[in-house]
C-alpha cells in the first residue's frame, strides 16, 4: 500500500511566503481562531479568480507556479 505522503504533491509554500508577501497582487486578511490565539494573516492573490489562496497558486499545477509566473515586486512596502 503507498503512503499518503507519496501520493500528495510536496507542500512548498512556507518557503515560497516570502517571495508571496512581497507581491503586489497579495490581499492580506488576518484570521483568528479564538479570541486566545494571535490573529495570523493569509494570503491570496487578487489576478486569479475563483481559488485565490497563493499557495493553491503556487502548487506545481496552479496558475502562478512554484516559478512565480505571476509575481511583480511591489513598489512601495
């Protein structure tokens, strides 16, 4: 029987955030769990419609890619 890790594509995004945080496509909208846990911020891409989470985006088969296809620097941070 395989395991369900090699079934399931790598999960890359923690390391591609950074590049993600500094797009100018990004939407940050804070989530909080409970009142007892920090609020933490997800990111989504505002160019693709429908799922517009960044790390669906970024997955080897989204529309950005793990290569950033559609990343552009913002200008002022």
């Amino acid at each position: 029987m395989t395991p369900l890790a090699e079934l399931l594509p790598a999960f890359t995004f923690d390391e591609q955030r950074a590049q993600c945080a500094r797009c100018r496509h990004r939407i940050e909208m804070p989530i909080k769990a409970s009142r007892a846990e920090n609020a933490r911020v997800v990111l989504r891409c505002n160019v693709i419609s429908g799922k517009r989470s960044c790390s669906l985006a970024r997955a080897p088969d989204g529309q950005c890619g793990p290569d950033a296809k559609l990343f552009q620097a913002e200008v002022f941070q």
